[in-house]
C-alpha cells in the first residue's frame, strides 16, 4: 500500500538523514520515479522535504523535524515487545539497556496498540538455557565483544574438544548464543570457524583491525557453520527392541541423537511387549553410552559391533563395580 510505503520513507530519511533517490528505490523496491513521487506526496502533506541534485546531493527532511509515528502494526508491537522482553542473556551488559528500549516501545507504539504490547511483554518470557544445564563461565566475553564491536583482531588461547590447547589470531565476525552457549564466528587465516567462548583460556584485543569480507551475512555464516557440525560423520542405524513402557523416555533420551526413523506408535507390540525400532545416532559409542543405561529393557539386534561393544562396556562396568555387590545381590541383563 502507498500510505505505508510513504511512511516507511519517512522514516528511512528521519533514520538516515539524507539519502539517495536509487537507495531509497532499492530499499523499498520501487523505481526511482516512484520514489520522487512519493517525496512530492510527503511535501504535499506538509512534511518538510526536500531534494537537492548534483555531487552530495539526495533526499532529506529539514533539519530539527522529528515524527513520533512508530508505524508499528498491532501484530509489529506485539512481536517486537514480546520478543525483546528479557529475550538476550545479560552476559553482554545489555539487559537494563535492553528493558528502557522496551519500555521507550511501548510508550512510543500508538495508543490503541499499547494495551496489548504491555500484555505481551506480560505474557512472553524467553528462556535462553536447555534444561537441566547451568550457565557456562564465559569471563573472555568481555574481550571478545570488544573485538566484535570494534573490528579488530583478537588473539586467544582455545581449548579444543579433545583438551588440547593452541593460540590464534582471529578475525571476529560476530556472536551467537545458541541453548545458553556463546560462540564466536571467526576466521582463522581466511577459514571460518566456530569457537566456543567458554573455551577461551586467554582473549586480548590487539590493534590490528579486524579482515570482513564486504557484504558477510552473519545468519547464513552460521547456517553454513552449524549445519557442517550437525552434518553425520560417523553415524550409526541401531535397530533395537524395546519394551514399550519404556520406549517414551527412550525416545526423550535419544532425541539429542538423531530422530528415530519410524513413529513406535505406528508398530505393534510383539508377544513379550516390545517394539522394534531404529534409532541413529552420531558414532558407536554414542549409542552405547545412551542404551547402556536402559539395562535389559532395550535390546539392541544390529549391527552387530554395536552389540558387541555394548556387552563389553557392561562386562567392564561389573568387573570394576562387582567387588562391591553382597551375596545376596543379583545382577540382571548382563552375560
């Protein structure tokens, strides 16, 4: 609609200042003919604006001339408020920044929308952290951020998963917070990685500037990134049997894995009450450490090193745990 495109220009130039007629088109994508026709339209309303031709020239309101006008939609409030309010850890010193803007919000959002945006705010509480984890020590944030912030280099000592430790220089793209946990998106001698910052031993801005490459789209730099985490190296299918009492909290503890494969709802229990499915999982090991504990609940038909490796680990378990079992004590589910 017109009226919200002209009161979307308005506000680009009162943000802006002055701007060009081909950015203003490429901004609203419209032609730039459009764009001098909305700038007649606003004139005509009385909004002070005006253009100017030539080297330095473009679109701008007179100077001092403020609107009040949000152009906020009802369904606009609400998203912004509810989803600003409390929504960013404070690990980065934003949250009493972040609680006066959503305050400034609400007051600034038309009258007839306000009600509902105070009821949002109310009503929508954000939760950063999974469950059953505490927050991570993160104390090289600070430094971090201050990289990010000003675009320049950062030099660290990380500890990588394997409990090794090395120094880089990096290039600081930008920060994530994904379930509770910071990372840093960065690139390493021009290659960019992910790096934990509860993992940095040691963070020093240094005075280098930072190498962005134009145009970097931080989103899809992390899609890029998380997707080469998640992508299955070493998988595993492990076709098991379970009771179907069980299969429930199965499922809720194998979730961080992968998906079963078939819906245990869909398949009948056999004779003994259990239910065959599949379940995959990120290595061998995984699926051990995962199945183990469900004892002779869940049996695992395939394949067979996964089995075999299950026994193993059972086996070792009683070895280093059986010197502490009485007389009368019964081990069951193990061979």
């Amino acid at each position: 609609m017109r009226s919200d495109r002209l009161l979307s220009l308005l506000l680009l130039l009162q943000a802006r200042g002055r701007v060009t007629a081909p950015e203003v088109a490429a901004e609203l994508e419209v032609s730039v003919r459009t764009v001098y026709r909305d700038v007649e339209a606003l004139s005509a309303a009385g909004v002070p604006v005006w253009t100017e031709q030539g080297r330095g020239g473009g679109i701008a309101l007179m100077p001092g001339y403020r609107t009040d006008m949000t152009g906020l939609t009802a369904a606009e409030s609400l998203a912004l408020v509810a989803l600003t309010g409390r929504a960013v850890p404070e690990d980065l010193g934003m949250g009493s920044a972040l609680a006066s803007a959503v305050h400034k919000l609400v007051a600034a959002v038309p009258a007839s929308h306000r009600a509902a945006a105070e009821q949002a705010r109310d009503r929508v509480l954000v939760d950063h952290a999974g469950w059953y984890r505490r927050g991570t020590a993160t104390p090289h944030l600070a430094a971090v951020q201050e990289a990010v912030w000003s675009d320049r280099r950062v030099r660290v000592r990380y500890r990588h998963g394997d409990g090794e430790a090395a120094g880089y220089v990096l290039d600081p793209y930008g920060l994530v917070v994904k379930a509770g946990v910071w990372y840093l998106v960065a690139a390493h001698r021009g290659r960019t990685r992910l790096y934990r910052v509860d993992r940095l031993l040691a963070a020093e801005v240094v005075e280098a500037a930072a190498r962005r490459p134009d145009g970097l789209d931080l989103a899809a730099e992390w899609d890029r990134l998380r997707a080469d985490v998640e992508r299955p190296r070493d998988s595993v299918s492990v076709r098991v049997r379970a009771r179907k009492e069980i299969v429930p909290m199965l499922l809720r503890v194998t979730r961080g894995q992968r998906t079963p494969d078939a819906d245990p709802d869909a398949g009948d229990a056999d004779e003994e009450g259990r239910i065959t499915l599949t379940l995959t999982f990120r290595a061998p090991g995984a699926a051990v450490a995962s199945l183990l504990g469900f004892g002779g609940d869940v049996e695992v038909l395939e394949p067979a090193a996964v089995r075999t490796q299950l026994v193993a680990t059972a086996r070792a378990a009683l070895a280093r745990h059986g010197a502490a079992l009485g007389p009368s004590d019964e081990v069951v589910g193990v061979p």
